[in-house]
C-alpha cells in the first residue's frame, strides 16, 4: 500500500480484513459441514452441559482475546448443525468473562510503575471485572435453570426464519469466494477448520491493527478525555469505538495506560463506556451471522445482544454505588504484590479447573 495516505491505507487494509473475517466465517462453516457429525461428538465430550459451555467460553475467549472471533466461530458451528444451540448459548454467556483476561494482565504489570499509577489502572481493570462476574452470576442460573436464553434464540430464530432474504447472502458470498471450495478440494476438513480460525483471529486483529492507531495517538486523547466528561458520553463513546474497532479487550486495555499516566479519570465513567463497548462489540458477531444466512445463527446473535443490552440497562443506574466497590475492590486486591497475583490466578484458574473436572 506504498503511496496511499495513512488515512487511505487505514481504510484499506480494513476493508481487506473484513473480507478475510466473512471468508473465514464461509471456511469454518463449510469445514464443519464435512466433519460433521465426527466434530459433533468431540464438541459434545468438551461441552456437555449449560456449566461446562459456560467455562469453556470464558477459557477459549481468554485464550482468543476476542468475544467476537469466539463468538463467530460457534455461530458457525451452529449454522453447520455441529453444536446444539443450547450449548451455543451457555458458551456465548461465558465468553463475555473471558474478555476481561487481557486488561487485567496489562494491570498486573501496571507493577513496575508507581503505587499511584497501578491503583488507577486498577479501577479500569475491576470496573471490567467486576461488571462481567456480576452479569455472569446473574445470567448463569437463569440459563441453568430456566433456560431463558436458549428460549430468546428460539424465539428469535422463529422471527428470522420468515426473513426471505437471508438465505441470499450464502449464495453471495460463494461468489465472492470461489476459492474456498477449491481449497476444500485438497485440503482435509480439519485443516480448513484450522485455517479458518486462524484467518478469522487475523482478520479480526486486521481490523483492530488499523483503527486502534486513531484512538492510540497522543493528539487523539483529547478527544477521549472529553468522552469521560459525562456519563451518556462514556456510554455512547464506547459504542462507537467498539463499532469501529471490534474488541472489547483492546478498547478496555487502551483505558488502562491513560488511566494510569492521568489521561482520562475514572471515577464515574469508565463503566458507562464498557457497557456501551459490550453492545458495540455485537456487530461483528451479527456480520458473522449474517454469513451463514441462517435463522438459528442470528438467534444465537440475538443472546448476546440480549445479555449486554440487559447488562446496561440493570447497571447504567447504579453508576455511583458500583463505583464506590471498584474503587475498594481495587485497593484491596492491589494492597501487594503477592495478594494481586493471588487473585490473578485464582480468578484465572477457576475456568481451567472447572473444564478439568469434566474432562476426568
């Protein structure tokens, strides 16, 4: 892209890998439709209740850094028939848990610097964290129990089915990706399963590459200290990053370093931006659902917009009070050294020990 503007090439190159993130969302289903019911079964071994999904998506989305690219791969393995939708939505209210890996690793090594500057990353770190365990102990046992989620995607699924139109978009995006039945032709299923995974990570961190550079530069934090002046502008403001640039994890770790070196305050804001960032960051799972043109994908889509959507509106009116157990969560788990590696890894442990035990 020598030659071509900053501006240009940003442009570019996120036109480009968001192309790849639709081929990737083609290769992932066409490779499970071979596999089938061979892929079916390992699924199955891994993920055999609402429990285990639920910490397999908070593992696989702490491993991928990514919601969205987790997210994408089991509408996916949804759309192809390989993964029943119930377990698809135990592993989507996981996933939003997973994101909050990243920011709290960047936090931890907020040690090297001053006491001052870690307890202030420390706030944008527990704001993510706590926000997603409490969501997650609360839509936990109602899917457990009661199933509400996995209804809301039947439901949604019914709604979508009578949308004529969406059965097109498959058809399209043959088209416009000839080169993957050909690929297919002589490769094996699983590595295409492989290279999808891989090209959708890349894509998606394509996308993040050459967007996250705008709100990274210095002569940008001007613009994102105003954002943090009042509320509804946090809220908005992470809606729209998010949109532009399709991660949670990247648009939460960036608050970490201008919290720390005093950029941004933290105080009633940060909040309202993660539960507009949660809601932006749908958008690239609906375009993955889209791909698949099928009815059951977008009523997987429709869970995790519910779960964020649902998220703000319980948490956007206890701005205040939430803040207040931020800011003692945050130095009390930043009290040592030894205390924050403590939590770090028990929190961190729990998925892992969890999927262990059903695994024995």
């Amino acid at each position: 892209m020598r030659g071509l503007s900053s501006r240009n090439k940003g442009a570019v190159g996120s036109l480009v890998a968001i192309y790849f993130f639709v081929s990737s969302i083609v290769l992932i289903k066409s490779s499970a439709v071979i596999l089938g019911e061979s892929l079916a079964e390992r699924i199955v071994l891994l993920i055999r209740d609402t429990t285990s999904g639920v910490f397999a998506g908070w593992i696989t989305t702490a491993l991928l850094h990514s919601s969205g690219a987790f997210d994408s791969i089991i509408v996916a393995f949804v759309s192809s028939g390989v993964m029943p939708l119930s377990l698809a939505v135990a592993t989507i209210i996981g996933a939003e848990i997973g994101t909050t890996v990243t920011p709290f690793l960047v936090s931890v090594l907020g040690y090297i610097r001053k006491r001052g500057q870690l307890s202030a990353s420390f706030n944008v770190t527990m704001s993510h964290v706590l926000y997603n365990l409490f969501t997650l102990l609360l839509f936990y046992p109602i899917e457990l129990f009661f199933g509400t989620f996995t209804k809301i995607a039947q439901r949604g699924s019914s709604i979508f089915v009578k949308v004529t139109w969406l059965k097109l978009i498959p058809d399209l995006l043959d088209v416009a990706t000839p080169w993957i039945d050909v690929l297919l032709a002589f490769i094996p299923a699983w590595i295409g399963l492989i290279i999808g995974g891989a090209m959708l990570i890349t894509a998606l961190w394509g996308v993040e590459r050459y967007m996250t550079a705008i709100f990274s530069m210095p002569r940008s934090w001007n613009l994102i200290r105003a954002t943090f002046a009042k509320p509804v502008r946090s809220f908005i403001a992470g809606f729209l990053f998010t949109v532009l640039v399709p991660s949670t994890t990247v648009m939460v770790s960036l608050l970490v370093p201008l919290a720390a070196t005093g950029v941004i305050g933290v105080e009633y804001y940060v909040l309202p931006y993660i539960l507009g960032a949660n809601i932006g960051t749908v958008f690239d799972v609906m375009m993955a659902a889209l791909a698949t043109g099928d009815p059951v994908s977008l009523g997987v889509w429709l869970v995790h917009l519910s779960i964020n959507v649902t998220g703000a509106l319980i948490f956007l009116p206890l701005i205040k009070p939430f803040s207040r157990l931020v800011r003692w969560t945050s130095e009390t788990v930043s009290a040592s050294p030894k205390r924050t590696l403590f939590v770090a890894i028990v929190f961190h442990a729990i998925p892992v020990l969890v999927i262990a035990w059903y695994l024995l």
